[in-house]
C-alpha cells in the first residue's frame, strides 16, 4: 500500500444552491465506493482532513472488501473479535437480508477505527459490499461509551414491527429454536449456534401463525422443570408438523398430568422431567425424552422409563 500525503486540497466539498426559502440546500456525491485500497485509503485520509475543518460529519458509502481491508489496518486495541457475531452478520448479507440501520462506521480523528469491525470482517469473509453510514472526525476515547445502552432483542424488533404484542418474547425464543433445529438440528442456543437477530424476525414471520396457535397451546405460566414456555411451544410445533390433533392432547397431557395410567409414556416422561431435573436440564435432553414418549404414544406402546441415549430419533406421524 502506497504512503499517502495529508492534502487540503483533495477535500471534497458538498455542492451547495441558494434558496429563497430554505437558505442553503446541501447535495452529497453519490456514494463513494471502490475496489482499490490505495484508492480507499486516500477517501479516508480526505474525509479526515475534512472534519478537522468542519467538524465531525458522517457520509454514506460502500464498505468494499477494499475499504474493510483498509479499516481493519486502522484498528489497534479495538475490542475482542466476537466470532458469532462475524458469522451473524455475514449469514445475513449472503442470504440478502442485510440492512443499514444508521448505525455507522465511526473513525477518530487520526484516523482509527472506532466501531465496525464486526462488519469489515463479515464483509471480507462473503466478499460483498454493503452501503452504510461513516462518521469522521470522532475523539479516539469514545469508542469506550459505544454500545453502552440495553441492545434490541429479537421480541424487541418484533414488536416494532407488529405493534404491541404481548408475547413477542416467546414467539421471538420459539423463532429462534426453530431456526437452530432447522439448520443445526439442536435447541442448543450455546455453542456458537445462536441465530442472528434478523433470521429470527424472519423465520417469526414465515411460521407467523403456527407460533401465535402455539400461544394458545402453552399457557404463560408453565412448570419450569418442565421446559420454558418457548421450549414447549417449539416441542408442539415440532409435533403438530406430524399430526396438530394429536399435538394438542399430548402436550394437553404433558402439562396438566392428569394421567391414571401408571406407565403411560406422556406420564412417564413428565415424572422423569419433575424427578431427574439436574439430569434432565439439558434442553436436548429434553427434547429426546419428549420425543421417545411421542413416539412410544403414537404407537400405543407403554413404556416403563425414557431411556436417553444422546440421540434424537425420528418423530412418528
């Protein structure tokens, strides 16, 4: 990479027009983007010198494999790598559900990279371009009070989008798992495996009507030992994709208990889950005893005790 010269008069000037009743109208350039590092590096070195004349300013345009390259040089002592979140953003880009949210690529002063290594990275890893805000002219020490306020989860973006809805929590989670079992087969949310906010919203969207059915399936207040509401209404789905009717009354039977046969599997499975909760706190775990006792009831077997082997098997119809 060439060294390149801090010049004046390289700044780019926004065009301006006289008004009668606005006064001055501002017109930015198009979005600036190139696959050129030295090019990249120049724009930013100009726009630097730019906000030590007038002030901190922002601009949008496109973060290239070229520019995150570049950004990534300026980037000592900047946080921790959070490699789930590089595959999150990443994930999202390829699949085109990606969108600026004003949140900007800040640069200080000398200039360095303040906040957006997350994107830079996932932007070098999909090599594709994605258009966003910058920020220049930032003191370097603030990049210690980004981040500070509460994040937006997935219930929260649903919410926005849909209004006030009471049990956005539960549907986001149950969003969540059914896009964990669709592409990693686990409930499991450690591991690396979460799903980013923005393939929960869309997957909450797309099974819209079988989450808010399975609300009225799994009441609010259920037995933690038996598995979070959103765990149950996951399980539920999972069934009712086999046979609704018969989802209903299993899970019907699964919480309420009210069952008089001694080794009937629903009951036997929901003993084991009160009886073995440290055993049994493993949300895969769960799954496989619920599953088994699904499976020993569709067939009209009964069933003594689970036997848990670490191993999720086919659900029957």
């Amino acid at each position: 990479m060439k060294a390149f010269r801090k010049d004046p008069a390289r700044v780019t000037r926004l065009r301006t027009r006289k008004s009668e009743d606005q006064g001055v109208i501002s017109f930015p350039p198009a979005p600036f983007r190139t696959d050129d590092t030295d090019e990249a590096l120049q724009w930013i070195i100009d726009r630097t010198e730019e906000a030590k004349v007038r002030d901190e300013y922002g601009i949008r345009a496109w973060l290239t494999p070229a520019m995150a390259r570049v950004l990534l040089t300026l980037n000592p002592e900047n946080r921790y790598i959070r490699q789930r979140r590089v595959e999150e953003i990443a994930e999202d880009i390829e699949a085109g559900r990606w969108k600026s949210n004003g949140e900007t690529i800040i640069l200080s002063k000398e200039p360095l990279l303040n906040n957006g290594q997350h994107r830079c990275l996932a932007v070098l890893r999909t090599n594709t371009p994605i258009l966003l805000a910058f920020w220049f002219g930032a003191e370097r020490d603030t990049r210690d009070t980004l981040d500070q306020g509460s994040p937006r989860t997935s219930a929260d973006i649903i919410v926005m989008l849909d209004g006030n809805r009471g049990d956005a929590a539960a549907c986001a989670a149950t969003a969540g798992l059914l896009v964990l079992w669709h592409n990693h087969e686990t409930v499991n949310r450690g591991g690396g495996t979460q799903a980013s906010k923005v393939r929960v919203v869309a997957a909450f969207y797309e099974h819209e009507q079988e989450i808010l059915n399975a609300l009225n399936v799994v009441p609010r207040k259920v037995p933690k030992v038996l598995g979070t509401r959103s765990f149950l209404m996951f399980v539920y789905l999972t069934f009712a994709a086999k046979n609704e009717r018969a989802a209903q009354e299993f899970m019907q039977l699964y919480l309420e208990g009210n069952i008089q046969v001694k080794d009937h599997p629903i009951l036997v499975a929901r003993n084991r889950m009160i009886e073995d909760p440290h055993g049994m706190r493993h949300p895969m775990r769960k799954l496989e005893c619920l599953v088994r006792a699904w499976n020993f009831w569709r067939k009209g077997l009964h069933m003594k005790r689970v036997m848990i082997m670490d191993n999720i098997p086919a659900i029957e119809s």
